[in-house]
C-alpha cells in the first residue's frame, strides 16, 4: 500500500455559532469566531489517497488527476466564499475545521475511488497552529 498526498490551499470566511443559541451562548462557546461581521482564513488542505502501484503507469493515481478533482470538486466551491451561505455542502452545518474536513471527504471519496485510489486521510489547517486530520 502506498499513500500520496497532495497539498492545495483557499482563502474563505465564516463564522462560528449555532442558531439555537444566544449571541451571548454563542459569544461564550465560540468567543471571537462568532463575530456576527465574519473572519477569515487562509486554509491549507492536505489529501491523502492509498492504493496499490499500477504497474502500467508506475502510479497509485495521477497527480494532476487529484489535483484537478481537488481544485474543481472542493477548491472552487470553498475559495474566497463565505463557508456558512454559499458552500452547499456545508448547509446547516457549523463550519467547524472538524465539519469542513468531513465535508470535502464526502466530496471527494467517490471521485478518488472513480479515479482508482482510496481516500486516506483529509487533513485541514486553518492556522498554522492548529488543524483536524479526519480519516472517514
């Protein structure tokens, strides 16, 4: 089994709060990331597919492939988009580093699974100091 990991990077604001909450709960959960005026980040996204070396190609899976499935499934409905009202796979969700991960992991599995690989592993940093790893 080999694994290959490819790296992307998006820009996009949110904020964090439930609904069902006060903006005191929510001030008091969330703190500054319940700004009712938004924040952003500068995300770093790390993909990582398994599989077996084809032994035509040499490859588990093509990287321009996974790049171009990132960047057109996940990367274009993510980048420089506000994560709470225009990403459709995170309606009703709080847009947590957790609840994103998690996202562009339903994205993307059947797309890397069409494309001969597995997924493994998304790993989200949304600052330098803290990211989420999830791995289905």
């Amino acid at each position: 089994m080999v694994f290959v990991t490819r790296r992307e990077t998006f820009s996009s604001a949110h904020r964090l709060f439930n609904p069902q909450l006060s903006a005191n709960e929510n001030l008091e959960l969330f703190g500054k990331c319940s700004n009712e005026r938004w924040h952003g980040h500068n995300y770093v996204l790390h993909v990582t597919v398994k599989g077996e070396i084809n032994p035509q190609t040499g490859m588990v899976i093509n990287l321009k492939t996974l790049s171009a499935i990132i960047k057109n499934h996940v990367i274009s409905q993510l980048d420089h988009q506000n994560l709470n009202e225009e990403v459709p796979f995170l309606q009703g969700k709080i847009t947590t580093s957790e609840n994103i991960a998690i996202g562009i992991w339903n994205v993307l599995q059947p797309l890397v699974n069409q494309a001969g690989a597995q997924m493994h592993c998304v790993k989200l940093a949304e600052t330098e100091n803290s990211y989420v790893e999830y791995f289905g």
